[in-house]
C-alpha cells in the first residue's frame, strides 16, 4: 500500500487521497511521525473531502489520541454526513473514552462518553439500517461498557441478537453476545455463542482467546455444579490451552490475557 501511494504522489504530489492513503498505510507500520505529516498533508490540500479528515482521525486514533481523532471524525462527517461508517468510528472513539475513565475509576466521567457512542451508533442504524456493525457495536456498549445494570446488558442482548438476525456469520457479534451473557452467568447461552464465533473464525487473536478463556470458565462452572470437582476441567481444559496457544503465537505480550489464561490451566492443574 505504500509503494502505491509513493508511486502516486511521484505523478501527482498534490492529490489529496495520496497523502491519505499514506498516511494510514504508515500508521499500520507504527511510523506516526511520518503518517501524521502525510495526514496532516492531505487535509491542508482539501479538507473537504472525508477521506483526508478520515485518515488523520485513523491515525490519531492508532496512537490512543482520542479526542482528536473525534474531532477529525466529526470533520468528516461535516463533509459527509451520510456515511455511516464514519459514525460507527466516531462511536468507537467515544466509548474508548469512556473506558478510559472507567479503567481509573472514574463511572460518573464515563458514562456521558457511552452515551455520546450509543448516539453515534444510533445515528449510523438510521443512515443505514442493514449495517450489522451498529448493531454490534451497540449491543457490545450497552452489554460490557455500561455498568453492571441487568436492563442495560439485556438491552445489549437484544441489539446483537438482532445483529445475529441480519448476519448469522458475523463472528465478533456471536463473541460480544457470549460475554454478555457470561457477565449474566447464562453459562449454558455463552457457550453456543463463543463455540459460533471460534467455528466461524473470524475474531481478532485477542478476541479468540477472550473467547476460549470464558468458553474454558462456563465449562468449569457448569461441570462443576453438574458433574463434581473431578470432571469440572474436563471440557475447561482444553479452552485454556487453546487461549495460552494463541497468546504464544502474537507478537506481542499480552501481560493481561496471559494472567487470565494462567489461572485457568492452573485451577485445572
């Protein structure tokens, strides 16, 4: 993608969409300095037109700057209000707010930020209706991000149930849709749910080990109740292993995934 846009810019280094393009192609190699200046490039040759705004708020938001990546979202919706897409991203940006200040603790400064996402959702249902990443993403605000109020998760239940309706192969509502329901303790409903969404395999790799770690605890749950101690890892197991699996595999460290991971193999020492 940037050998493209470099061969672009060689035979006209004042399209605006160049620059964009540019500029996210860098972002996704986390060279922010560059990608900021080519973002920054393609709004001043035209502000108007959603993709430079786009670009700049992608890369803003890559780097975990989001109030300004809203601001540069919000700029693009000026130019083009219909895109819903541009909606769901100005959504996500909010509610990354809101669990920010959650994550510190502080509920009440978060809660104005959900609801500024559900509204950008909301809006991105009305402009297009068929779109199964508002619903998804309004179910999975409602369900994980607002507080434990059981009105409010059924309320996400019902917006990925929907999401389910228009797209029964949409995996990360399936996984969102087992969560919820696992933070409802319906075991025996997020079981389904995650076994769908690992069967359809398209989750991010955090995503899939989420879903094995919970998949691996409402087994552990359920056996145990059901059948005893001695069998309540027999099913359990084998979610944690397939979550630590994966965890091997990212380039990454990922300190938190591997702690929940851990205590799973080790309760099934």
């Amino acid at each position: 993608a940037q050998r493209a846009c470099e061969q672009a810019l060689r035979l006209d280094p004042d399209l605006p969409e160049a620059h964009a393009y540019m500029a996210e192609a860098l972002a996704d190699r986390e060279r922010f300095d560059e990608a900021i200046a080519a973002a920054q490039a393609g709004v001043e040759l035209n502000p108007n037109l959603p993709d430079t705004q786009r670009a700049l708020a992608f890369v803003h938001e890559a780097q975990g700057e989001y109030e300004q990546a809203i601001s540069a979202y919000e700029a693009a919706i000026a130019t083009q209000p219909r895109l819903s897409f541009l909606h769901i991203a100005l959504g996500s940006n909010y509610r990354a707010i809101g669990f920010r200040y959650q994550l510190e603790g502080q509920w009440e400064e978060a809660a104005p930020y959900f609801e500024q996402a559900v509204a950008a959702f909301e809006q991105a249902i009305l402009l297009d209706p068929d779109d199964v990443r508002s619903y998804d993403e309004i179910g999975w605000t409602y369900g994980h991000y607002m507080g434990d109020d059981r009105e409010l998760k059924q309320r996400g239940v019902d917006y990925l149930e929907e999401a389910l309706r228009q797209d029964s192969d949409y995996a990360a509502a399936h996984r969102h849709l087992g969560q919820v329901y696992y933070d409802l303790r319906y075991y025996e409903e997020a079981i389904p749910a995650f076994e769908r969404g690992l069967e359809i395999g398209d989750l991010a790799p955090t995503d899939a080990v989420w879903s094995h770690i919970l998949l691996g605890w409402s087994y552990y749950v359920l056996d145990r109740d059901g059948k005893g101690e001695a069998e309540q890892c027999t099913r359990a197991a084998s979610q944690f292993k397939a979550a630590w699996d994966i965890l091997e595999e990212l380039p990454r460290r990922e300190l938190g995934l591997e702690y929940q991971a851990m205590q799973g193999l080790e309760a099934c020492e």
